[in-house]
C-alpha cells in the first residue's frame, strides 16, 4: 500500500513569490493534514481538511491556504513568501486517529 | 493552550541498553498521544498510539506508557540497537473533531554501537 505522498521533495523560491505543495493521502483516508516544521520551532499544526472541507486552523497568517479536492489529495499554498516561511513542510493523512506522515516539501526562501 | 515537553532534548546511550524517554502535557483533556520518530530531513513515522482509556501500548521493543492525571507519558526501549538513533517526539490529540496534533520538540537519540 502506498503511503502519504508529497511534492515537489524541494522547493525554492524568493521573497514575495508564492509557493504551491501538493499531498496525496493514503488510499482510502480522507482526512489531510498539514504541518510546518521551521528550524527551533517545532512541528506547528497548519491546516486540517476532511471531506473536501477546512475543519481547524493554526494559528498562522492568511496568506497560508489550501484546498482538498475530491480525490482527497490536497494544495498548501503560501503567497507572499517570508524568510521565515522557510521549513519542511509536512502532509498526514488519516482515516481513523492515527496520523501518517508524508516525506514533505522543503521550501527555502531566499 | 496545550503544552508539550520532552527532556532531555538530547540522549546517548551504548547500543544494548534500555532507555526511558519522556513527555509531559499541560492539559490532560486528551483524546491521545502519538509517539513518533523522524530520521534527519525525513518525516515522521507513527510508533504508538495510546487512547486516553489505555495506560500502555507495546510494539515488538517499544512500550508506551501514559498517565493523564499527571500529564506524563513514557516511551521505553529495550535493547537499544545503532538503528533506533533518530529524533523521537510525543503529540497530543486534544478530542475526537479537534484533530490536529500539538506536538513536543523532541528528544534526539543516539545509540553508540
């Protein structure tokens, strides 16, 4: 069975620019989940999307969207790029409680 | 607002030991803790779950522990090997409909063969 899968694996771009990160799930999940590890700041929760429909937020800016389609897979995009927008950015995917993770998308912004 | 620690942020130990990493959360409202590990510039892979009516999960030589009174959970490993070097962290799943994970900053452990 296929796990969660993410792309681009890289990504960089400079300031003002916006990136786009895509995820597919795990086959039959149809939860997506998404989250932003930054250098010293931890994992931070992002977004969740269930059945095509934003459920929770984190507490970031707006410029931080996304969408599920409905395949379930799903975009994080991020406008106006900041330095610090700068992370591994991962993707989970659920059907009951347990999480699975994505290899996630490194984005660098110069 | 949920808290979650992990100490010592850093552990080394010799390969064939047994080791006790730990995990403490503010808010024992909780629905679950997950422990995971991550391989450097990898993502993360699911270990255990524990459901907030259990007190312990075990896979193969790992064993969790949790303890919502006191808002700690444990995660032992038995016979260290070089292979289980990596980052391991907790989360905590607050309720079922509040599915995001708030997640502890880690403990990167080293196993020296």
């Amino acid at each position: 069975e296929a796990g969660v899968t993410q792309s681009p694996t890289h990504l960089i771009k400079t300031r003002g620019q916006q990136a786009t990160l895509r995820c597919s799930p795990i086959s039959g999940h149809t939860s997506v989940y998404w989250y932003q590890q930054a250098l010293g700041l931890g994992l931070q929760f992002l977004l969740w999307y269930d059945e095509g429909e934003e459920r929770n937020r984190g507490n970031f800016p707006p410029r931080f969207s996304g969408r599920q389609f409905p395949n379930y897979s799903s975009e994080l995009n991020v406008n106006a790029l900041e330095l610090e927008d700068s992370a591994l950015y991962l993707c989970a995917s659920s059907f009951r409680e347990t999480q699975y993770f994505g290899p996630g998308t490194r984005l660098l912004v110069l | 607002k949920q808290e979650v620690t992990q100490i010592p942020a850093a552990l080394s130990v010799p390969e064939g030991e047994n080791l006790v990493l730990n995990c403490s959360f503010t808010d024992s409202a909780i629905y679950n803790l997950q422990w995971f590990r991550q391989d450097p510039g990898k993502g993360l892979t699911s270990l255990l779950l524990i459901q907030s009516s259990q007190r312990e999960q075990t896979s193969g030589r790992l064993n969790a522990s949790l303890d919502k009174s006191s808002g700690r959970s444990t995660l032992y490993i038995a016979a260290s090997q070089p292979g289980d070097s990596a980052t391991y962290l907790c989360a905590a799943q607050k309720t079922v409909g509040n599915e995001k994970l708030t997640f502890g900053t880690g403990t990167r452990l080293t196993i020296i063969p």
